[in-house]
C-alpha cells in the first residue's frame, strides 16, 4: 500500500453501505463529522470536521486530525495543547458521511479548550426533569487544565 | 415550569461556555448534529441531526427525535422500527453546537436501518495496518434484524 489514501468514488447503495471500500460522503463544504470518544470509557469527548487531507492524516498517522472550522486550516489536535489523540479504531458509518475515532489521550486527559476532560461537560434536563428545572447540570466540576496557560493567546473558537 | 423548551438567546461567549443556560446553535439549514451512544457500553450508535422541533420532543418526553435529512421530516426514532431510543442524558458541547444522547434501546438492540447494531459496524485501518490493507473491516457479523422485514418498502435514506 502507498502512502496515500484512496476514497473510492461512491456508486450504489450496496457498495456504500455492505462493501470493504472507503468512499467517504463530504458535504457541501468539504467535510465530514468526526465523533471522538475516550477508548477506556466510552466518554464521548467532542464533535468535529474532517475535510479530505485531515481524514487521510489521521489514517495515515493514527492521530487525529482535524479542519478546524473556525480557523479554516488543518488541525493536528494537540499541536498546540500536547494532548494528542491517538486513534485506537477509526469507524465509518453504513452511509459513509460520519466517522467515530475511539482515542487514547497523550498529556492530561483532555480535549477541550474551555479547559474540561470532555467538551460535553454539562447535561441538559428531559422529561420529568425537565419539568423541574431547565437549566444545564455540570458534570465535571474542576477543570483539567487552565485554557490560558495552554493556549496563551490563541483566540477562542466559540461563535456565536 | 411549562411544557415548551425555552432556547435562550446567544449573547456572550461565557454565557454559552460556562453558564446554565440552553442556547443551542443551529446551522444554515437549522440543524445540530446528535451524537448517540449505547448507555450498557458506550458504543457510538449513531450520527444524526435535530431542529429545533425534533430537540425539543427530545427533550420534553426523553425520547431521541430526530430530523430525516433524506425525507426533510421529524423523524421519531422507532417509529417505524419499534426500536425507541430512551435518553438517559443528554449532553450540550462546550459552544453548544452539538449534542450527545446516551440512550437506552426498546425492542432489539438495534438503531441501524441496514440491520446491525450500531450504524458504525466498520473500521478503517489506520497508520501500520492501513500499510497492509486499506479494506474495511466489519466489526459486526451478523445482522440484529432483517431491514426489509421491518422497513418494507420504506425507501432506502442513503444518497449517493
């Protein structure tokens, strides 16, 4: 095999959905959802892109990647923070337009830049809860690393 | 508190990363994408997308809703199948432009409409083993249900 990956071109629904080949959906700007969860828990840690070079850096090297949307570049997580990931299982969907990277985490374990482990951080009230009371429930209560000292400088990707 | 959802204004980055209050943020075609997990194990079941409407039934009765990009509908999960999805947390992301089900399943173990149990049935070789092979490979063997027996002559949602 080279050094490089081949994306299939997608041509019937049994090809996409029951074959061995990857042909992967971008969509209209270019990319492809990236789920990525923590290998030993099973903790979903965030949601990202993938355009094309990001997916196949990340199956070439086994370490995540990804395009940074707010950025508009490639993003090699960790470059900056430490915390890399390194992918343990690469899943595709049975349509081919969402992948889910199951990680180990290189540094702390962390990948958020507000600072938490996992960037879904807080848990939204359903049902009979809800009812209750609808404001948001912290479940991680102390930061992992302190955003500024990490990231110095860089400017917070939250849009709003 | 009453029986609608209140999607709170996004005023300050603060607001939406370290504050209590729900204000999701919806894309072009007013969409957020949901990322669903098996509670028992923390398998990733699915990637699908939510308006407003199918975020707030998700909320109000902890049932996953779900937008059908391909039929343009508010798509009850299960419906069809029997196979519900019974949200035992659902989680916001840091900018809340994502969310994270962690469900329960009715009926079969199932949420795939091709038959297995989780719709990322699939890996991609990475790194090393992407050098000996760049086919998939099928993690799940046997299917949990026959799709024509339960969908009929529902058409199939994979595009091209």
């Amino acid at each position: 095999m080279s050094e490089k990956v081949e994306f299939k071109k997608r041509i019937s629904v049994e090809q996409v959905e029951e074959g061995t080949e990857l042909a992967p959906k971008f969509d209209d700007n270019g990319l492809i959802p990236a789920v990525t969860t923590l290998a030993a828990t099973g903790e979903v840690l965030m949601l990202g892109y993938m355009n094309k070079e990001a997916l196949e850096k990340t199956i070439l090297t086994g370490e995540a990647h990804y395009f940074s949307r707010s950025r508009q570049i490639l993003w090699h997580k960790g470059a900056d923070s430490g915390f890399k990931q390194i992918v343990k299982d690469l899943r595709i969907d049975d349509d081919q337009d969402a992948v889910w990277l199951s990680v180990e985490l290189l540094g702390k374990d962390a990948s958020c830049h507000v600072g938490y482990r996992s960037c879904f951080y807080r848990s939204v009230p359903t049902a009979g809860d809800h009812k209750k009371s609808d404001e948001l429930i912290f479940r991680e209560r102390e930061k992992v690393f302190d955003p500024k000292q990490v990231y110095g400088d860089v400017p917070n990707p939250t849009k709003l």
